[in-house]
C-alpha cells in the first residue's frame, strides 16, 4: 500500500496527507506480545545459530594461523626456515601465485527480473542476496566479492549461482577450499582494490597476489582436521536459511491478521 501511494520518478516519495491515509492492523497488548513472542523466538534462533558459526570459524581461523603464519604445525621443530621472495618460510614451502592453485573466474549476470523465481541460492558480492531456478555452480565453492563488498569471502551452499559481482575461486587440488578461504579471510586483498566511485577487483590484479604454499601433506592434515568444523559451520547455515524462510513467511500472516493466534497459549 506504501509503494501504491508513492509518486516520484527519479526518487520514489510518499507526502504526509497519502501517509496518515494508510491503514494498519491494530490489536490489544496481550495478542501483541503473542505475536512478538513468536516472532522473537526464530531471532533468538537465527541469533544463536550466528553465534555458532562465528566461533567455529574462529577456531578453523586459529588452527590455521598457529600452522601457516605462526609455523608451529606438526613436526615443524624439525623444519628450518630459510629466505624467500616472500620473507622466511619452512623448508619445503613455495611461493606461489593464486592462479597457480586455484583457477579464478568471474561469476555470471543475472538480470534483477529473474532473481527471485526458484529456490537455487543466488550469491553477489560474496552474500546470499535472493534465489534462481538455475545454477552454475553445483558444489559449495569458495567466492569472493570483485565489486562492492571486495574482498569478502565466502563458501556456497550447493547448488548455487553466483553474480558478476563475485570470483569463483575453485583449488585445483582437492580438499584446498578450506585451507584458501582463511588465507583469503587472514591475508586480505586489499591493495588490489581499484576504482573510487565502485570500488572493485579485476582478474588482471588478482592474478599478482602471491602466497605461502605449504607442502600437500601438510594441507592433507589441515583438511583432515578443520573438515568437521566446516560441516558443521554449513549444517548451521543450511539451518539458518530455513529459520529465516519460516520467519519470513509467518511474520506477514501475524501481523496482518490472517494467522489467528488469539486463543494460542503461550509462555510470554
């Protein structure tokens, strides 16, 4: 009804005399705080669930500091460090380039006419912002933001699709995913952001960024041993997604009336 009243071309505006004409559900207190009860017990899930995924991460974050920044991983007492282009490493360790161990590609256009037909995640910028009925990405893959959010990195439900506003970033050894999103998450790639007015990240200026590459059996460990916290950190936010839908399609019904709930116990 808002959007009905509101007139405008370039900017969308409503004036106060269209305003107070807007007519509203209004109930008594106690069917309020029902509503609010409800309401508020999927945010306390949708909260926790948040809280969840932050400290597993944190934990995935600092196993992989102790071993590839720190150098303190399995065995390391019998590894010396020695000069590299990158500064010291380990014995053993390379200093690559990103595109030498994960092939990187710019996500596909979406036009805004077609988001929202579907179930199929849609990710732009590194971030769930809608649903397809198409995929171009049927695993959970590693993607971060090359406009707008740049730099943000994040891993895909699956199947997904992923916008132009994203790089796919696919390891080209498997089980090297996890390993790649806290590098990208720890290091940063800050000083390949260009563009004022849209800040934004070309495949030319990532294809400069270097890194520290550990041998594969160390990488085979580090995967063997973040794998559960990763499963877990997706099985929440598969969970959190559908907190969110069933939230979202009740809050309407709620507060417009046509979910009655008056006669509904509950403990407020």
């Amino acid at each position: 009804e808002l959007k009905a009243r509101a007139t405008g071309t370039t900017v969308l505006g409503i004036k106060q005399s269209e305003l107070r004409k807007v007519r509203i559900p209004w109930y008594p207190l106690p069917l309020q705080r029902k509503i609010s009860s409800i309401l508020s017990a999927y945010d306390d899930l949708i909260e926790n669930n948040t809280r969840r995924i932050t400290i597993l991460e944190e934990m995935a974050q600092a196993i992989y500091r102790e071993w590839f920044v720190n150098f303190r991983y399995p065995g390391h007492e019998d590894v010396p460090l020695v000069d590299s282009e990158l500064g010291r490493v380990p014995q053993g360790w390379k200093c690559s380039k990103i595109m030498d161990v994960a092939a990187i590609d710019y996500g596909d256009q979406l036009p805004k006419n077609q988001m929202g037909i579907g179930v199929i995640p849609v990710y732009g910028a590194a971030k769930q912002i809608g649903r397809h009925d198409k995929a171009n990405t049927l695993e959970p893959t590693l993607i971060m933001g090359c406009r707008g959010s740049c730099g943000e990195v994040s891993i895909t439900d699956s199947p997904a699709f992923v916008t132009n506003n994203s790089f796919l970033i696919k390891p080209k050894l498997c089980d090297r995913r996890q390993w790649l999103f806290l590098l990208l998450q720890d290091r940063g790639v800050g000083e390949f952001i260009t563009g004022s007015a849209q800040p934004q990240i070309t495949l030319a200026n990532l294809a400069y960024l270097k890194i520290k590459e550990p041998p594969p059996e160390l990488l085979d460990e580090f995967h063997r041993i973040t794998s559960p916290l990763f499963e877990l950190i997706l099985n929440f936010h598969q969970q959190q997604i559908k907190i969110e839908e069933v939230r979202d399609l009740l809050l309407p019904r709620l507060v417009s009336g046509d979910l009655d709930i008056s006669d509904l116990e509950l403990d407020l």
